[in-house]
C-alpha cells in the first residue's frame, strides 16, 4: 500500500512539473493587451514605422556586432588575466571586494605571468588564513601572502618565492573570456563606468593601453552610436512622412468612391430607360468612329514607315555595338589567365571565407585558462591558418603582378596580416611555444582584422 502511495506521489510529482512547462504558456496571454492597439490608429501608425525603419539599420547592427567581435577579442589578447585592482579596493557601498568568492591574482614561484584564481574563504586566525582554487585547473590550496605589487616586479618577486601569493584583485568587469570580453566592450560603448575598466587594465599592464579605450570609445560611441542613431531619426521622419502620405491618399480614394456610388444612385433613380437606350446607341456610335479612326492611322503608319530614316540606322548601330560588347565580355573573360580565374572563382573566395571563419573562433577560443592541450591543438590551427593566407597573398601578386595587388586597401591590410603573422610564428618558434616575448606576441591581434574581408 506504502510503495503505491509513493509511486502516486512520483507520478503526481510528475505530472506536477509537466503541468508546471504547460503553464508557462499562460504567459502568451498578456499579448492579448495588443489587440487595444487596434483602437489607436497613432500606435498603429507608430509600430509600422519602426518595424519598416529596421530594415534601414540592419546593416549598421551588423557591422556593431562585428565592431564588439574585434575589440573584444583584442581586449582578450591585451587583458585577459591581466587586469588588476587593488587588493584594498570597495564598493560604492564601502563594502570590500576581498572577501570569499571574489577572484584574485596570484603568483607562483619561478613564474612571471599572473594566475587567477578564486577566493573560497578567509580565516583570520589561520597562519594560512586564505583558501583559494585555481582557476585553471580548479586545484585548492591555502596561501598565506596577500599584499599588492608592481606589475613590474613581478619577475623579481617571483623568483623569491617559496609558496603562491596573492598580488591584486580580478575586476568584475575584465576581458578574462570571450562572454566577458563582449558584454565588457558592450559596457564602454553605453560609457558606463569606464574608469572601473580602464584603470584596472592600465595597472595590470600599461599606460599605453589607454589608447585601446580611446579608440573604442571615439569609434564605437562618438561615431557608430551616433551614426546608428541618425539613421534611425532619419528612417523615422521618412517613413512616417510615407505612411502619412498613404493614410491620406487611401482615404481619398475612399471619399471618392463614397461620392461615385451616391451619383450612380441618383443618376439611376432620375434616369428613364428610354434615354438610357439612346445614351447607349450614342455611346456604341461614338465607338465605332473610334475604332474606325484608330485602323486608319494605324494603317498609314505602317505603309509610311518603311522608309528607313538616319535614326533607325543609329538604334541599330547602338544594338550592334551592345552586342558586340557583351560577345567582347566574354571572349576577355575567356583570355583572362588561369592563375586569375582561380583567384576570382566564387568557390576559392567562399573557402577563404571559412578559414577566416575559422581563424576567428580560434581567436575567440584563446583565453589566460586555456589548458595545455587545448592551447596545443590551437596553436597547430594558428599555423595551418597563416600558412593558407600566406599562399593566398602570393598567388595573388603572381596573378596580379605585385603594383596592381598593393593598390587595393583590402591587399594592403592581407599583406600587413601576412607579415605579422609570419613574426607571430617566428616567435613562437624562438620562445619554444611558450609564452615568452610577449611584447612581439602582440603581433597576433591583428589577424582578427581578416573578419572585414567578407565586406567586399
């Protein structure tokens, strides 16, 4: 009896959870609150004008999104794991930020570069009072040092310690991993808080990074945002000026059809069938004097026109050259050499299109936390990747000849992407695939710019 009461109690429990998805679907009834608009023919007139001004700023979105997608991921690239506040830093709320579950910078003896990790708890009384996990491979230890330092003592520092220490805080809002990376650029670009970003960033690496600020906030905001918006009022005025136009236009018609039918009515209450029968006669009279006059002309036209005047000559002459010029389309298009038509076939650009694709999200997949296998495998794609764009650059100044390949701006910027990618892997061939020399490693950042090939 015991064990059909629980498996009711199971099923009940069930069903409970099933009914429980089925009712999240009440939530469709607060659209119901949308046939009010039907009594406002403002807000109708309202809601046709943005759903037509979107099509006007979709372009725009996209290339935002594409704007975020590289200044993300060069934050990634300059940032990640980088950026650093005090470990004496608080709130708005004069609440510490160095409490459990905050992320910290750590060092580890014999290592220059900063680790993350996060603070599990904090026991005063302990002579290793912090706890932390690693980030990167979720190992738990206790530390005993907490004090902030120099970036720039780092290796110093390092090289005289005996256990892991704590040297700074990770800011909430930093470039760690690519989700972050966007919603942290996406924040710049609304000018929120952009001290909280920047001054953390500038600590960790540099002064010089500011200019990364700079720069998104001049392009993205002063310009994008600003261009966004000026489309949108523009659409806006335009597209309701239209509608307005048409609303105007369709009533009109209505009133005039308003009025024909009264005169039909009243014509067809006044009017005797005799006089319709003579309207009719005249009508069909009137008809056929019509159509007799238009054979006539007709029939003069065509036996007066056989001459052929200095004008028909000219149009023929123009049809001929028009042929003649798509018959010389194709017969360059067949001349051109075999080198060029492999650059310019659809299916050679499309396959360039998926390696920058590719080359993109192995950009987007590298991040401080990366493991060793995975930054292995990602290394083999940076080299597949550069070793593709390096024979694409050369088929194409062999194709072109390399005075007509440099005069296009998207060759010049593949070119600057090929050399710099060409140091990237000299260096990590010198470093051993380590992470050494990093101000040259910098050099990889650009290849992210292959993203606005696809504009063309």
């Amino acid at each position: 009896m015991n064990e059909d009461m629980t498996e009711g109690a199971k099923a009940c429990e069930v069903g409970g959870n099933g009914m429980a998805v089925l009712r999240s679907f009440r939530l469709v009834r607060v659209l119901r609150i949308g046939k009010l608009v039907r009594a406002f023919p403002q807000i109708q007139r309202q809601l046709k004008v943005i759903t037509k001004t979107i099509g006007a700023v979709s372009s725009l979105v996209a290339l935002i999104l594409l704007f975020i997608l590289i200044f993300a991921i060069l934050g990634m690239s300059l940032f990640g794991g980088a950026s650093m506040m005090e470990l004496g830093a608080e709130d708005t709320d004069y609440i510490p930020h160095f409490r459990a579950g905050a992320y910290v910078r750590i060092l580890v003896p014999n290592n220059k570069l900063l680790h993350t990790a996060r603070l599990v708890s904090v026991n005063v009384t302990d002579p290793q009072p912090f706890e932390i996990e690693h980030w990167m491979d979720h190992r738990v230890e206790k530390v005993s040092i907490a004090q902030d330092t120099n970036p720039s003592r780092f290796e110093e520092v390092s090289n005289t310690l005996q256990e892991t220490m704590i040297v700074g805080l990770a800011p909430r809002v930093s470039f760690d991993s690519f989700f972050f990376a966007c919603l942290t650029v996406f924040q710049l670009l609304t000018a929120s808080d952009i001290g909280d970003v920047m001054y953390p960033a500038m600590r960790g690496t540099s002064h010089v990074s500011a200019l990364y600020f700079v720069g998104l906030i001049v392009i993205g905001n002063f310009m994008l945002f600003n261009l966004f918006v000026a489309i949108i009022i523009t659409g806006f005025s335009e597209t309701k000026a239209a509608i307005l136009k048409e609303e105007r236009e369709n009533q009109a018609m209505i009133e005039q059809d308003k009025l024909r039918k009264a005169a039909s009515i009243a014509r067809g209450t006044s009017i005797k069938s005799g006089k319709s029968l003579e309207r009719g006669t005249s009508i069909a009279s009137s008809t056929v004097e019509a159509a007799k006059g238009c054979f006539t002309t007709l029939w003069g036209r065509f036996f007066t026109s056989n001459r052929v005047t200095a004008e028909d000559m000219k149009k023929a002459a123009g049809q001929g050259d028009k042929g003649g010029v798509e018959e010389e389309v194709e017969e360059r298009w067949e001349d051109i050499p075999w080198k060029r038509r492999v650059i310019e076939n659809r299916y050679f650009t499309g396959s360039i299109i998926v390696i920058i694709v590719i080359s993109c999200v192995s950009l987007v997949l590298q991040r401080p936390s990366m493991p060793a296998e995975e930054r292995t495998i990602l290394g083999q794609v940076n080299i597949a990747v550069n070793v593709i764009f390096m024979i694409e650059c050369i088929w194409k100044i062999i194709a072109y000849g390399w005075f007509k390949y440099i005069k296009s701006r998207w060759n010049q910027l593949d070119f600057f992407l090929v050399i710099t990618s060409l140091i990237d892997m000299a260096v990590d061939f010198a470093a051993g695939g380590g992470e050494g020399v990093e101000s040259i490693r910098f050099f990889r950042t650009f290849r992210i710019f292959r993203a606005l090939r696809p504009l063309r």
